[in-house]
C-alpha cells in the first residue's frame, strides 16, 4: 500500500485526521501550488500571496516534523494534473484529502482518482463543529432552514453559553438588537486596530512573484498584514480579544469611511485557512468573559458569527451544491460594473467599500451584504458575476463560505432557502448606518432625478417590480406597505430612472 495525502492550500493544520493517522512506511504528502488556482477567478494580489505565504510556512512546519512532502511551487498544471504525475510515478494505491472547501476540487479528485483506480479516502472535515452528516440529519425535518434553529441546537449540544437548566445565559438566545447600532454622529473615537504582521522573507518572496506573474490582478500589496503562520493567528486571537471583542457586538453594522475594520474580528481568513481552530477562538472569548466580566452582548454575538454562522453556511453549501452555484431565482443577467474592479465610482459608499477591498481584500459583514450586495441585487446583476467577483477580492474567500452567503444571503438568488425575505435597503439605510452619505453627489432621500441616490431608486424600482409576490406572503408584505404612500406618478418616474440606471451602471 502506498498512499498519497494531499494537503489543500486552505487546510494548513497539524490536526489533520490524515496526520493523525500518519504511517512513514506508507505515506507521502504533497502540496500543490498551482496558477490555475490563483487565476480560476481574478483573484485579489494578497489573496494569492496570503495562501501562497502560509502554504510555504506550513511546509516549513510539515518538515520539521519529519513529515517526507513533496512541495510543488508556482506550478503552471492544475491540482490534479500534478496529483496524476504523481501518483503514476509513485504507483501509490491510496489518495488521501480532506473534504475540500470547493465543490469543483471535490469532483475534479474524485474523478481523477476514479479515472486512475486508485483508492479515494476523504474524511469530513473535523475543523468544523458539524459534520455534513450531522447537518443533513438536522436539515432533513425542517420546514424551513433558519439559522436560528440552528445555532441554539448547538448551543445546547456543544454546552456553549447554557445554564444549568439547560437554558441561554442571561436567559435569551440573541442580542441583536443591542448589536446594531450605529457609531455616534461624530464618528467612531479611536479604534484600537487589529494586529498586523510585518511580511517576512517567505512573504517577500511570494510578493514579488505575485507582482511578476499576475500584474494585472486586481488589488495591492502594500498594506499586507495578514497572519500566515498559526503562532500569527493565535497572537491575531489573543490581541482581539484583549483588545477589540468588547466593543465588537455593539458596532457590529457601522461602516464610516476609512474606517475598514470597525471592531471586526478580523479573523477570517486564518480561521479558513486552518491556522485557527472555530473551538479554540470560542474557548479564548469564553475565558475573557469569565475572567474580565465582558459584556454578555458582545461574546454571544461573536460567537453566534462562528458557531452559528460560519457552521451554518458550511452545512448549507454543501447541502445544496451543486444547484447552489448556477442558482438565479430572480433571473438576473445585467454585468458587473466595471467600478466593483477599481472602486471608481461616484456613490460614496462603494468608493469606499471597493476600496478598502482593493486595498486589503478586506470588507466587514456590513459591507459585504449591505453595500455590494445590496447594489448588485438591486441593479440586477448577475449571480455568477458577482459571486465570482466575491471569490476574487477577498483574503478570506473559499467558495464553502463566500457563496452561501453571496447568492443566500447578499442576492437571494436561491430564494427563501435560508432567508425569508431578501436584505434590500434603499440609501436611508446607508446614512443612518454610515457617514458615507455626508457628501456623496447623490441624496438619499432623492428617488428619481440626476441627483437620485441610486440605492434609493433601485430600492424602490425593486418593491415596485415584485410588489405583487411581496404582498402575497406575511413575511414580505411589510416591506412594501410604504409604497402605498408613493403615487401612481412618482412610482412611474421611478421607473423611469431606474431604466436609465440599469443601462448605465458603469457610469454611476
Ligand atoms: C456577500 C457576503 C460574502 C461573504 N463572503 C465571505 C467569504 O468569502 N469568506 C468568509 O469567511 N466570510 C464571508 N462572509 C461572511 C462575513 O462577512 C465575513 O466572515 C467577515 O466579514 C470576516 O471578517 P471578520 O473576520 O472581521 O469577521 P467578524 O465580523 O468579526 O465575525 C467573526 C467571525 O465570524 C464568522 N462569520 C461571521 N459572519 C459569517 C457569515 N455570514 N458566514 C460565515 N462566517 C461568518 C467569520 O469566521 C468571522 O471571522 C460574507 C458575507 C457576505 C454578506
Ligand atoms: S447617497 Fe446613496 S450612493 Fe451616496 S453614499 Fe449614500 S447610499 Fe451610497
């Protein structure tokens, strides 16, 4: 028997069940750095060199443990072109991966394993509170599939938060409405910022073939910070949360400009990459909050974000792939425009948001759903486009989590599957939650005109277009009760407009 382990670029943990169970007479490991994964979409500079560096990093860590790797660098062959020649040459009998986080890796080893005969062996992902089994079994009898539900099945099962009544301490379940404001008129104050890391050798290097050999990728690399190593992640943790977690619930949905990580976690993509452990992170702020007497709040709300949250997308993705990815339930087709590439586009809120994404490959959740997403439901934008534009600019993007949360969540492409009703907000909703409004050239209050917030009209066209379903269905028909307050000539201007914005979006 001899047996190839294959480690993805985003399962960088000595925990692997595979290692676990490691024989040297019989095993090999291989790393694979292939272009066509940095190039499948347009993928953002750091996020490239950020899974190219901790790549590295984590070989270094395989080798001074005496693990025999092979470590393919900047190979221009697929994965599984280079897993061929190498399981040929080594006549091995066994290919051993954890489950990827990408259904087309999955089908790509899967049939290349079974094109070659050899035997597969791809556990479930023990990163992960629940398994894919566990959330089936949980999918199977629901009605409707609701994050709610969800989270405190988990709470209770993984003791997190419980009394001993088996009941939510604090007694309830959710402290959303205290996390939502937000920051006062005159700005957030300071904020301590996140921890960053100065790039070392191996980051430098990585740099300038990331420079060479995609130039014209979008994003930059000047302000790389990101952890790439796990003693990074851990100090990343330890630093939020002595320093950010209490004020992260209340300000969780606040954006000001040049504001780009608010008290954000910023721990994403070190979670994703399995330089942190969703158990560890929990344990860390539950410590916090019994030794230092935090703010109930705050740690339930963070630890919502990863039990439920991030449990949540896990268990849907891989339930609905692959019927997820070609999802488009309100047939949208309009192209991105052009300004999601570059950031240059009039409306103040996606200057900024672009931006700090082009700059960081980094947006918060508010971003992310309310801004991007928000727009490109509302101008009709393709699903494929923009989840492919999601994939690209972020650090901490692998399709396992950025598509739930782009065609669920941000563009109900797949309808009411996990929302019940799309996030829609017209530009009031921006300027309540944001300075971005103070001196954009469009007015959040103007609904058609050259002057019309373009989220405002685009909101409006959008309850105007499906008011009809809105109104048959308990859950949506509050949303258009204010259109009966807007007359039969105004909703006809517009329309009007939003005919006009709808074909010139690259101009907005
Ligand atoms: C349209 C859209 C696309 C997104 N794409 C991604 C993506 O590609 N990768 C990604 O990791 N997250 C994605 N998210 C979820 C969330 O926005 C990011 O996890 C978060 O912004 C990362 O920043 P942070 O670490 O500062 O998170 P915080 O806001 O501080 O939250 C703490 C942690 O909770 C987890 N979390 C929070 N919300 C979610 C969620 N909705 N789904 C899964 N995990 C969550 C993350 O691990 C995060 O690190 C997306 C959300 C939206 C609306
Ligand atoms: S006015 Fe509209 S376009 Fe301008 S920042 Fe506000 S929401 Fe964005």
């Amino acid at each position: 028997m001899k047996r190839l382990i294959l480690i993805l670029g985003d399962q960088l943990t000595l925990d692997s069940p595979l290692l676990e169970h490691f024989d040297a007479e019989t095993d090999e490991i291989i790393m694979i750095e292939s272009q066509h994964e940095a190039d499948y979409v347009w993928s953002h500079k750091a996020k490239i060199a950020l899974f190219l560096s901790a790549m590295r990093h984590f070989a270094l860590a395989l080798q001074a443990q005496h693990y025999p790797l092979t470590y393919i660098k900047e190979s221009k062959l697929s994965i599984t072109q280079v897993l061929k020649e190498k399981l040929l040459a080594m006549q091995a009998s066994h290919l051993c991966c954890v489950e990827p986080g990408e259904w087309r890796l999955k089908s790509a080893i899967t049939d290349l394993a079974s094109t070659l005969n050899v035997h597969l062996h791809m556990p479930d992902d023990a990163h992960f509170y629940c398994s894919n089994a566990e959330f089936r079994a949980w999918a199977a009898d629901k009605k409707e599939l609701r994050l709610e539900y969800f989270y405190r099945a988990m709470r209770k099962k993984h003791g997190i938060l419980i009394d001993a009544h088996d009941q939510p301490v604090g007694g309830q379940w959710n402290f959303d409405e205290q996390n939502r404001k937000p920051y006062s008129k005159h700005g957030p104050g300071l904020i301590n910022d996140p921890l960053g890391f100065e790039p070392d050798a191996i980051s430098r290097e990585v740099f300038d073939f990331v420079e060479k050999q995609y130039p014209k990728h979008p994003g930059e690399l000047a302000q790389f910070a990101w952890p790439v190593t796990r003693e990074q992640a851990l100090d990343a943790l330890e630093h939020f949360v002595c320093h950010r977690l209490a004020q992260f619930g209340a300000h969780q949905d606040a954006m000001w400009k040049q504001t780009p990580f608010g008290w954000h976690a910023v721990l994403a993509s070190s979670l994703n990459l399995r330089l942190l452990n969703p158990r560890e992170v929990i344990a860390r702020v539950l410590l916090a909050y019994q030794e230092q007497a935090f703010d109930l709040a705050a740690v339930e709300g963070f630890i919502r974000q990863i039990l439920g949250w991030r449990e949540f997308i896990r268990g849907m993705y891989y339930l609905d792939m692959p019927a997820m990815a070609e999802a488009n339930h309100y047939q949208h087709h309009r192209p991105l425009p052009s300004w999601y590439w570059t950031g240059q586009s009039k409306m103040h809120c996606m200057q900024d948001t672009v931006g700090q994404t082009l700059k960081y490959g980094y947006a918060h959740h508010i971003q992310r759903l309310m801004i991007t997403g928000n727009f490109a439901l509302l101008a009709e934008l393709s699903p494929k486009q923009v989840s492919d534009w999601y994939l690209a600019v972020y650090v901490d993007a692998i399709e396992w989590v950025e598509l739930p949360n782009v065609a669920g969540m941000a563009l109900f492409a797949i309808g009411g599957r996990f929302t019940s009703k799309p996030y829609v907000a017209s530009g009031a909703y921006v300027k309540r939650m944001s300075n971005y409004c103070d001196r954009c050239p469009y007015k959040p209050e103007l609904r058609y005109g050259e002057q019309a917030c373009p989220m405002t009209n685009l909101y409006w066209h959008f309850l105007i277009k499906h008011q009809a379903i809105f109104q048959k269905n308990p859950r949506t028909r509050l949303m258009t009760a204010n259109l009966a307050k807007i007359s039969p000539e105004d909703q006809q201007r517009i329309i009007e407009h939003a005919q006009i914005i709808l074909q010139n979006s690259d101009a907005l």
